[in-house]
C-alpha cells in the first residue's frame, strides 16, 4: 500500500492535506506528523518515517517572520537542514518528496509575475532559510518537486482572513496596508495542488508556484473579507508599510507566475476572490 507522509501536519496546510489524502484515497495510508511527533531536524527520527515508495509532502516549517529575524539559527534548522534530511532519506530509500517553499525567496521588486526560473534574492532571515532549504532539496534529491506559495489563509486557526473577521467585531476601524501585493491562496487549494501533484508520479524535478489566480493588496484582502462576512468595508482604512514597522521586511511584490504549473498539465487554481468566498462560507 502507498503512503502519504505528511509533516507539519498540525499547520494550516499540514492539515489540510492530511484531510483531503485520507478522503481522497482509502487505499492510501496517511500518516501525519506535527512537529512534536516528528523533529525533522533530527536525520534519525526522519529516517524512521520516510519509507520506500512513499510520497512526503514537507509543510513543515520556522514560518514566524519576524521571530526569525532574530532567532536565525533555529529558522535555518528547521528551512534547510530539515529540509535535506528528508530530500536524503527519500533519496535514500526510493521516496518522492513535494517541498513546499515560499514568495520570500525573491526581492519583492518586480513589476509582474515571478516565474520559477527569476532570480532570488530573499530579503529576510525567513527568506533566506527557505531558499537554503529549496538549494539543500535540489542538492540531495533533484527529482523532488518544490512548490512556491504565498498568503496561504485558511477558515480556521491563526492568519490574515481569520484575524480580520476577529478585527470587524473589536474595532469600529481597521487599518491595512496597500501597497504590498500578492495572490491570496485558500489552504484548501493549495492542498489539493499538492495532492494533484502526488497523484502524477510523471510531475517530477520541478520547481512549480502555486497560488489563487488574480492579485490584491492585503488591503484589497480585508475588505473583501468584511464585505464576504456582510461588514462594510469602507471600515478598512489603507495604510502605507512605512507606517506598519515590523522587524522583517515584506516584498512589496510578490505575484507568483502559474506558467510552471500550467505546463506541467495540472489544473489551474481559481480565482483568489472565488476561493475566498468558499472559504468563508465554511466558517
């Protein structure tokens, strides 16, 4: 029987991809892992778990962007070193891997979409570990398929979309700001992206982005979120980043082209408002 093993399984993606594995599929068994189950820094413990013939999907990660502007050492741990134990052990005993990366690995300056070939240049401690774990991947495991995302959110937990909707019943007033711009991605989606990638063992060495189609500003985000949960969202007040400080630096840009994903025949993503939308209806 084929195996899915998940880690960081008890994230918003982790969980997602567990849930949707074990419904897709009964034939299939799914083993996920949190990072208290499994310390994927640790090669031994992830040798014990990655076993022949399986497909690893690493939502594992250090994704506290600012904490890691200061804590550099543990975020490179568990963005690269985690990262290359598991590319090696899949190497090691015949196992796929799907390595999930992030936006932050470019400079945030370009006018239009990044494709999977434009250069990185992170700007952040977080940026930089996660691009030192996609060059540890691709050293240890070439065949592995890295997937870039951004503004990941889901229904549930702590994010973006839940925060807002947290916002709207505290605060007459919500200041956002708009002049960072990305593609807000449904959870949901991009689990079953990543699912779509584990079910062709033909998608294979691949660098892919994965987003919801369309952009917006984080401005644009919150207002259709008090607009999806019937708030007026003339109550969202841009903002400029300059007058947002936070430790790490956030791209201003930070589009992700889906011309990779396309061409490697898999299903392209629906629109970031339609995703919203079913994202909150599940509420």
């Amino acid at each position: 029987m084929n195996a899915i093993v998940v880690t960081g399984a008890h994230g918003q993606l982790g969980r997602r991809v567990v849930s949707l594995a074990a419904e897709r599929d009964s034939d299939v068994e799914v083993h996920g892992y949190s990072s208290a189950d499994l310390d994927i820094t640790d090669p031994g413990a992830v040798d014990a778990v990655v076993t022949a013939g399986a497909t690893v999907v690493n939502c594992a990660a250090y994704t506290a962007v600012d904490a890691a502007e200061s804590d550099e050492s543990r975020a490179m741990a568990v963005n690269a070193d985690g990262p290359r134990n598991l590319a090696r052990a899949c190497g090691r005993v015949g196992a796929r891997l799907i390595h999930i990366s992030t936006d932050y690995v470019f400079d945030g300056t370009a006018t239009e979409p990044y494709d999977v070939d434009a250069a990185t240049a992170p700007k952040s401690v977080y940026g930089r570990t996660k691009l030192a774990g996609e060059t540890a991947v691709r050293e240890e495991l070439p065949e592995a398929v890295i997937v870039r995302t951004a503004w990941v959110y889901d229904n549930t937990g702590k994010n973006f979309v839940t925060t807002m909707r947290r916002l709207e019943g505290e605060r007459e007033t919500v200041s956002v700001v708009d002049d960072q711009i990305g593609s807000p991605t449904f959870a949901l989606d991009l689990a079953a992206g990543l699912l779509e990638i584990e079910a062709d063992e033909t998608v294979t060495g691949r660098t892919l982005h994965f987003t919801n189609a369309g952009q917006a500003s984080w401005y644009d985000l919150a207002r259709a979120v008090f607009s999806g949960i019937g708030a007026d969202p003339e109550r969202v007040r841009p903002c400029s980043s300059a007058e947002y400080v936070v430790p790490a630096p956030r791209p201003a840009y930070s589009v992700l082209s889906p011309n990779a994903w396309s061409a490697a025949g898999l299903g392209a993503p629906r629109p970031w408002s339609d995703a919203l939308t079913a994202a909150l209806a599940r509420s």
